[in-house]
C-alpha cells in the first residue's frame, strides 16, 4: 500500500517538474501545446475515494496555474476531468470487472481500453481548457481546434510514457 | 434537517466538485486584474526560486549570444552620446537644472521564465517592489518592446508579455505619423497587426512602426516593428496591416523596465478631465 502512496507522490512532482521545465517550453506554431501532466489524473488507483481524487486533481492543476500565470485554468479543467472519471470508467467497464486491477494503466488494462478512457478524459480537459484560456466567441473554431491537435499530441506522449514505464504487471 | 445532511452526505462529491470549480473560477477571475495581491503566480518564492535556478543554468549556455546582443546595443548607445557626432561649434554645452528633467528611467531586469506558444504568454523577471517595481509599468528590450508588469512581490515581478490577447499597444507609421493600436491575433509571435490606420493613409511596405508615447508605459519612439503587408478588404475602413516585430521574444533575456516619473501627475490630470465632462 506505501508503494502505491509513494509512486503517486512521486509521479505528482515528477509531473509538475516536467510539465513547467519543459513541455511548457514546447509548442508547434501557437497550435499545439502538451499536458502530459494529465496523466497523473489518468493513472490515480481505482479505489481513490472521490473526494481525494477531486482534491488531488484540483491541487495538481492549481500547482500547474502557479507556475505558468494562468490563475486558476488548469485547475479548473482538472477538476472536470477528475468528476467525469468515475463516470468514463462506469461506461467503459471491462467484462470481468475491475477487480483485479489496482491501477488503470496501459498495461493493466489493453490498449483498447486505454485508448477510449485517456481519449475521452483528454479530451474533456483540453477542450474546457483551451475555451477557458482564450474565454472569447468570435475565437470559437480556432481555438476548438487548437484543443483537438494539442489532444492528440498529448495523448502521443501518454501512450510513449506509458510503453517507457513499467516493466511488469506487478507495477503500480 | 436531517434529511438534508443525508442528501448532502450522499451527493458529496457533486457538491464538492462545484465548490472547486467556483474557486478556480474566482482564481482565474481575480489573475485577469492588476493589483490582485494573489500568491498563485510564478512570483511566489517556491515557484520563482525554481524558476531562477533554472535560469542561472541557461544564461551560462546563453553567454556569447547575450553578449553579442550586449555589444550590439552598446554600440547604439555610444552612438546617441552628445560626444560622439564631430563638432563644428566652439560653445559648450552646458545643461540647466530645469530643462533637463527627467521622465523616464529604466531598471535592468533578467528573464527568469518566459512563453510564447500559449494564446496568453507571461514573464517572470527578477525585480520587485524593493527595486521599484510597480504594476503597469512598461517593460522593453534592446530592440522592441515586451510587455506590461502585472504582479509585484519584493524581488521578482510578472509580466504580461505583448503576446497576449488582452495586450494593446498604441503605435504609429513613422513617414506618416499615423497612430493605431497594435495587437497580438495569436497565430505567430513574429508577428502582431495594426489596426485603426483609415484607408486615406499611404502605407509603405518596409516602413517602421513605433510607440507613441500616449500610453505613460513606453517612451515615444521606441522602434517595435516593420510593416510587412498591407491589405483592404472591401467595405472595410480600416487597413488590416501586419508588422513583423522587431522584438525576439522566444529568445529574451535581459529587458528593462520603464519608470514614468511623471505617471502620477499625468493620471491625476486626465482623471480630472473625465470628471468635469
């Protein structure tokens, strides 16, 4: 159970870290923009209660505001993210359940699976999140699509983090 | 009443997530406004203290060109220097007390972090309110200008950069004075469009845009850009003109903030022309 407590703990920084060092440094002609940091969100145990998992979530997109000025954006979109995951993982239940299963990541779950969970709760994130930052109708279309490239680039760099990580089935 | 705590009990995490997001609202909310005294900005200590061991990392790699860029602007300097054009008079020039005050004076700053790819981009610098800082002042560089300061703290500032959506620079044509606002349309920080030049204007491709000095943010005459394409739409009043910005932002790293001397007593005065209309 420690090992769990400790991988998030250290998952959580690691994020921030690269996210605000790096990533945020990246950007493909003011369209493209990663989160990877989303993943921390994506990979948190099944079994989190909610109220942790809402509370994590809005921490980690607050730290997220501190660092790149955004005020409270990221924590905004995060939180949505984190109220919508119960719901994601209720619709896309696997046949035998999730009883075995501590953590939903990519090795655990298929790819299949995967695939549907972090497209769907990407999405859900970049779209509040891009429309929060530009907060402006006649911008609607650039912006929508602004969120769609930056989703595919991030779930790009979840799927490679994902195959770099974790050695065995045993990983938490 | 007790049912109620049950119907809170049961819907917790509902009520709990509104509660979050209205907090990250306000937050967002609070961060569009100058004097908002928040700690949620990269000017708190943990955040800006990372930041500038970063930056100290990156200015050694960055060391020739920065000083290239130095020299460069030295150059400039000594240039404008009374000494340095030859002379024919024999008089001296002498300087009076009175006719020589002065309105603008800078503070050097470095760039501890920087963005350009968001829609909305921010600097953090590494001077405050012990140096003099203060919100709304104008920031610039060698060769551009950077932005508007934000957030104050003792020892570091933000900056809203010029690439922001907000940001409205007023800027005129230098052959034919005509002033317009300039604008960041978020696509390419190379580039920004100046608005409101009427369609009598003759706009010359090639010709240099620079502050008016209407703002008290930046000085008169500070070159931003040059004039790269000029277009009329039909039915429109207005040229759509795009000026390639002299200012490199992806690559700043030491800029000066601007000081009005006089802001006070300007504000002063034009709040007292809106109160008597």
């Amino acid at each position: 159970m420690i090992k769990v407590y400790l991988s998030n703990l250290f998952r959580f920084f690691f994020l921030i870290l690269l996210q605000v060092l790096i990533l945020n440094n990246i950007g493909l002609y003011n369209m493209v923009n990663p989160y990877l940091y989303v993943m921390f969100i994506l990979l948190l145990p099944l079994e989190t209660p909610l109220y942790l998992l809402l509370g994590l979530s809005f921490a980690m997109g607050l730290s997220i505001d501190i660092f790149s000025n955004t005020g409270g954006m990221h924590a905004a979109a995060c939180t949505l993210m984190a109220f919508v995951r119960p719901l994601v993982l209720l619709i896309i239940t696997p046949r035998g359940g999730y009883e075995h299963q501590p953590v939903p990541s990519l090795r655990n779950m298929g790819i299949q699976w995967f695939l549907t969970y972090s497209v769907i709760l990407v999405l859900v994130h970049h779209l509040l999140l891009f429309q929060l930052e530009v907060f402006r109708v006649n911008e609607f279309l650039i912006t929508f699509t602004r969120s769609i490239l930056s989703s595919i680039f991030t779930l790009v760099l979840i799927f490679i983090a994902q195959y770099l990580t974790g050695s065995s089935k045993k990983r938490i | 009443m007790r049912n109620l705590w049950l119907f809170f009990l049961r819907y917790y995490a509902f009520f709990l997530f509104l509660i979050l997001e209205a907090f990250a609202i306000v937050l967002m909310i609070n961060n569009n406004s100058y004097h908002s005294a928040s700690y949620f900005n990269s000017a708190n200590n943990i955040s800006a203290d990372v930041f500038a061991y970063v930056s100290n990392a990156k200015s050694f790699v960055n060391l020739q060109t920065v000083n290239d860029s130095l020299s460069k602007e030295n150059a400039r300097l000594l240039n404008l220097l009374l000494s340095s054009p030859y002379s024919n008079g024999v008089k001296k020039i002498t300087k009076s007390d009175s006719s020589t005050l002065r309105r603008y004076s800078y503070i050097e700053a470095k760039v501890m972090n920087n963005s350009v790819h968001n829609r909305n981009n921010y600097l953090t610098l590494d001077r405050g309110s012990l140096q003099g800082v203060k919100p709304k002042m104008g920031v610039i560089c060698g060769n551009g200008i950077v932005g508007t300061v934000k957030d104050v703290n003792e020892h570091f500032c933000t900056v809203i950069s010029f690439l922001h959506k907000d940001s409205r620079i007023s800027a005129r044509l230098s052959a034919t004075k005509d002033f317009g606002s300039l604008v960041w349309d978020g696509e390419n920080p190379r580039f920004a469009s100046l608005k409101d030049i009427p369609t009598h204007v003759k706009v010359k491709l090639g010709d240099s845009v620079t502050t008016t000095g209407y703002s008290q943010k930046f000085p008169e005459n500070i070159f931003v850009g040059r004039v790269v394409r000029c277009e009329l739409k039909s039915g429109d009043n207005f040229y759509n003109i795009e000026v390639a910005l002299s200012t490199h932002f992806s690559t700043l790293r030491y800029v000066y903030i601007v000081e009005d001397n006089f802001a006070k007593e300007l504000a002063d005065l034009e709040s007292k022309e809106v109160g008597n209309d």
